[in-house]
C-alpha cells in the first residue's frame, strides 16, 4: 500500500513540475506592462478660431494615461478666451465707441477609453470606445460692466459615448480621431446683482437648443 502510494506521488511529481516549470516561465516572460507608451499629451489647433462656446477661442491641452492593457483615462483642460474671428467683429463695432468685449473661461473634459485591440497591441493605440464629459463655461462683460460684476454667462454641458482610432507615428507622434453622440445642454445666463436672467437662445437655431449632441473631432500629440 505504502509503495503503491509512494510510487504514484513520485510519478505525479514528475509529471507536475514540467507544467509548473513551464508556467513559471511564462509567467517570468510576460511584462507587467505590455503596452510601450503609459502617457499621451494631445492638443488641438483648431478650436482657437472658434471653440466650444459660441464667440471663444479654446486653447486645449488633454492628458490620456494608460490605466491597464487595454483601458486609459483621459482628463482635458482648456482656457476659454475671445475668438480671433469675434474678435475683428469686437474691433469694428469698437470704433463707434462701444467698449470692447471681455471673455474668460474653462472647460473640462473627463473620458475613459476601452481599446477594442488584437492581443499584440495594447492601450493607448487602435480602435476605442468609451464615455466623454465635458464641461464648458465662457463669461462676457466689458471693462465698464466687469466694475459692477455684470456679466453673460454661457454653460454647455455634453455627456457622449464616442468611438474613435488612436494612430501612433514614427517618432511617437499621435493623432487621435473620434465621433460619436449624447445628451447635452447649452445655457445663457444675465448675472445683474442680486438677479440672475436666463437667456432665450431661440435666434441659435434648433440643433443648438436641441439636447442631442453629435460630436466629430480629434487631437494631435505625443506619447511617452
């Protein structure tokens, strides 16, 4: 009985340790992070001519960090200014005498990204889907007004699922493109202490008072 047993954990041990051996290889040979880049930072020139408030100028600058093999974050953040093309409007209405117009504010953009890849490419490059949130808020006034804290205020809100492909480069130049829909909701506000006025937005047309929000666009960059 003992030699029965002893002769079949003997085999069993043989027969065990190639596998383990094997596993342990595999499990030595495989990289805790697969994927070559861990960090993305993108900007977008176009938005300077007109971004996501009517009449500003973004000037944008996103960071995508990868979170695992296949996902990735992505937070944006953007200062709002005047439109250079409001602005020559601002400039000919200006010399009538009326003050020039003053614009400030931010936006903010938060996503995560889930790459639909192949086992051999990995987070932050090729086809993706994931949530977008963004925030967008622009405030108006003039030097006169800005003295008693009158202003116009404009608040766009989106939530998007979007898909997109990530290309890297040669030289780890990225472009990333993207389109997708949601839900939105775009806001004009009178502050004139103590009241607060809202706007009506009617003159902007349909598709901008609609809640439905289509969203097309890219950014180009650089991975780390």
């Amino acid at each position: 009985m003992n030699l029965k047993a002893n002769c079949f954990i003997y085999i069993f041990c043989i027969l065990l340790f190639p596998v383990i051996g094997i596993k342990a290889q595999e499990t030595i040979k495989r990289p805790v992070n697969p994927q070559p880049f861990s960090v993305v930072f993108k900007t977008n020139p176009l938005p300077i001519l007109w971004g996501p408030v009517y009449f500003t100028s973004e000037y944008r600058i996103v960071n995508e960090f990868v979170v695992g093999p296949n996902q990735s974050s992505q937070i944006g953040i953007s200062f709002l200014g005047k439109s250079p093309i409001f602005t020559l409007i601002d400039n000919a209405m200006s010399q009538n005498g009326t003050l020039k117009i003053m614009v400030r504010g931010i936006r903010v953009q938060l996503s995560h990204r889930f790459y639909l890849n192949r086992k051999d490419t990995y987070a932050p490059e090729g086809f993706y889907l994931g949530p977008l949130f963004s925030y967008s808020t622009a405030r108006f006034t003039n030097k006169h007004l800005n003295i008693y804290n009158v202003y116009i205020r404009s608040t766009h809100i989106n939530l998007n699922m979007i898909g997109g492909y990530q290309l890297i480069l040669p030289g780890d130049f990225v472009i990333d493109m993207f389109s997708g829909f949601g839900y939105k909701e775009n806001t004009w506000e009178e502050h004139t202490p103590p009241t607060i006025t809202p706007i009506n937005t009617d003159d902007f047309g349909p598709s901008y008072n609609s809640n439905f929000k289509i969203i097309l666009g890219f950014n180009i960059g650089k991975a780390f």
